[in-house]
C-alpha cells in the first residue's frame, strides 16, 4: 500500500521551510562559516549577508535598514519591544485580551513588576476597537501593543487607528506581526508603527529567528548582555545561517504575497463554504466571509465550532488520516484551559473546547481541501453518533 500523503493543515503554527530557503542556508553552514565579527573573507562574507538581510526585510515593511534587529524569534521580539517601556519613563502598559502568550506573559511580568496593565476587550469578531483603546489610554500610558493579525481566529486589527490614538497621548505603539509579516502589505511609517516583531519560521524560513523593527530614536531596552552585536541590543553570534534563510524567505514572500494570499482565499472560501453547509451545528469563529471580503481576516486562517465534538477528539482523528490542523493555539497546547482568545470573542468553555483551526498555506491544493472536509463531516459525524448528540 501507498503511504499516505501528509496534509498539512497548520500554518499558523509553523510552516514547511521553502526548499530554496534550505539551499540558501546552506553556504553559511558549509563554506561561509565565518563569525560575521571577524576581519578575515569568510567573516566578511558573513557580515555583509547580515546586512543584506537587513536592508531586504526594511524594504519589505518601508523601514530603514538600521531600524531591524534580528532576534532568536518571535518571542524574544516581543519580549525587548515590550521591556522597552522600562526606558519611556511611564509606568502603564495597554495589550490587548487576544494577544499571543508571549506578549501576554511579558506583560504580566511587567506588572508584577509594578508596572500597571489594562487589557483591552475584542468584539465577537476578535477585533480590538479604537473606542476600547481610547477608554483605556492615559497621559502615563508609555506603551500599546496590539498583535496585527491573531494567530487564532485570524481577525486582522486596525492598527493605523490603534497606532494613532497612542500617538495622540505621546504612547508608543507596538505591534506583534509574526501572523501578519510577508502576509499582508505592511508599510510601518503609513501604520505609525515604533515597533514591530516578526518571525522566519510562519513563511517558510526556519525556525529560530525573528526581528524586531524600531523606529528611529525609540528607545530599545537589551534584555541580554554581551559582545556588541545587532547594536548592542541582542548581542551573541548571529545565526548567520538562519538570518540567511529567513533573507531568503522573506524575498519570495515578497513576490508572491499576492498569489498565495489569492490561492488561500480561494481554498478557504471553498473549505468554508462547504463546511457550513454540509455539517450541521458548526461556526466559523472571527470575521465573516461575506463576499469574498478578506480586509478583516488573513486569507488562509479558519477556526470552527463543532456542536457535540470536542475538538481534540476531531484533530487527533484527523491525525491519524495524516490530516494536520490544531485546537486553539498551539503555543497553548498541552493543557486542557480553553482558549483565551476564544473566550474573549464570547466562546462559551464548551464552545471553545469544540473548535479547531485550519490554516491553509502555500503549498496546500484544492484536492487536499476536499479531502479535509469530507475527512471533518465523516469523523464529526461519527463523533456525534458515538455520543448520542442530536441535533
Ligand atoms: C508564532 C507566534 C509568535 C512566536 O514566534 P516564535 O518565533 O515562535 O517565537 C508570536 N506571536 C504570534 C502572533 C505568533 O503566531
């Protein structure tokens, strides 16, 4: 018998590096091996991709190359952008409710601290309203962060009248766009956007780098200390092989934003269509899709409820069809608490708990969205037979 294909439903999570990503790679690893702080070629050779690194990942977001920081990931993104409040000399901070656990922790941490922390409510459709931001903010306020785009639910922010708002009470703003990042058009001068997080390994670079953009003249708060690299700020040898990738990756998600973002459209108008109308007792949790209207939702990202189904149930189903999709975030797998952000959208326990989420990227087809649903109605159904639930 033929192995079964994997269908790899869970982009959001992480994707599968480019295979012109690895080949990218592979020079800083075999020949370019250089510590990019060394005065010889090959530590040349290495520095100078650094820089062309940074000045192709400026490009894509209308930043200047000395505003990007390459960091180990996402997280430790998040983490400086957000400990650089300690520098504003104001003692508030504002996040939103629907924020990933890494800027959520960090601020948590902030305000054991002693910092004060207002989180901000989203709307059933998991977008934060510029009218929550405008109750919350004070003159002391030296920080909002709210994510560009959730990691759940897909829901995409507005962040240019977020960002303007903070500015209106001289508070900077920061936004984690690890979801958004080579995804949407970002421009962070139109945006009024001071800081910005990223990360290689949710477009097809590897995992284990990431960036943090600050503008000019803001202040950035190292969270390490050490030899001097990326300005002081995140010093340690640069993972040139990675940083190499991620140059890589950012480049082809330059060029063909516009046809993945059609393509995952297409395959996810077609897989929600068909879900909620082929199975009984199923929502789709944030924004709508109403004509093909994408400006409030990334184009590949679906999370549903299943009425009678636990979600874990259905995905480890799923699994062993080699089906791979998640319940909540992944970042929060492992225990049994139901999602926050789906809690915050207005998800009963029992709701969230009955959810997974699709996230269709690049390299997904037509026949494996098919192939998906026929698998969900087959197993939700059988779930719901196996437990007497009617509907
Ligand atoms: C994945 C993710 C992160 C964490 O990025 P890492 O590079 O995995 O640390 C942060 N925020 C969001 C919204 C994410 O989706």
């Amino acid at each position: 018998m033929v192995e079964k294909k994997l269908i790899y439903m869970d982009n959001a999570a992480t994707t599968a590096p480019d295979s012109r990503v690895v080949e990218a790679m592979l020079a800083y690893m075999t020949s370019a091996y250089g510590n990019p702080s060394s005065r010889y070629s090959i530590g040349y050779e290495a520095k100078n991709l650094i820089n062309s690194v940074r000045v192709t990942a400026a490009k894509l977001i209308g930043a200047q190359p000395e505003e990007i920081y390459f960091t180990a990931n996402g997280t430790e993104a998040d983490n400086i952008a957000l400990q650089s409040l300690k520098l504003t000399g104001k003692r508030h901070l504002i996040v939103s409710a629907i924020e990933h656990p890494a800027v959520l922790n960090t601020a948590r941490q902030l305000e054991k601290e002693g910092f004060l922390l207002s989180c901000l409510k989203a709307d059933k459709n998991g977008i934060i309203q510029p009218e929550a931001l405008e109750a919350a903010i004070t003159p002391d306020t030296g920080l909002v962060s709210v994510m560009f785009a959730n990691n759940e639910i897909g829901s995409i922010q507005p962040i240019k009248k977020l960002s303007e708002i903070a500015h209106r009470f001289g508070s900077l703003f920061h936004t984690d766009a690890v979801q958004a990042f080579g995804q949407l058009r970002i421009n962070v001068s139109d945006l009024g956007i001071d800081y910005l997080s990223a990360s290689a390994h949710k477009i097809y670079g590897p995992k284990g780098v990431g960036l943090l953009y600050a503008r000019r003249n803001v202040p950035v708060k190292a969270i390490s200390y050490g030899g001097g690299q990326e300005y002081d700020l995140r010093p340690g040898t640069e993972n040139t092989a990675a940083i190499a990738g991620f140059g890589r990756a950012i480049e082809l998600a330059a060029e063909e934003m516009q046809i993945r973002a059609v393509n995952e459209q297409k395959l996810s108008v077609h897989i929600c269509n068909r879900i909620l109308r082929e199975i009984s007792g199923v929502r789709l949790n944030g924004p709508e899709i109403i004509d093909n209207d994408f400006s409030k939702r990334l184009p590949g990202n679906m999370n549903f409820s299943f009425e009678g189904v636990r979600g874990i149930s259905l995905a480890l189903r799923l699994d062993m069809e080699k089906i791979c999709v998640s319940t909540g975030s992944a970042c929060s797998a492992g225990n049994d608490r139901p999602s926050h952000v789906l809690s915050a959208i207005g998800l009963s326990d029992a709701e969230a708990n009955s959810s997974i989420r699709i996230t269709i990227g690049k390299n997904n087809s037509p026949e494996e969205a098919d192939y998906l649903v026929d698998k969900i109605k087959e197993i939700a159904e059988e779930i719901r037979q196996l437990n007497n639930y009617r509907i």
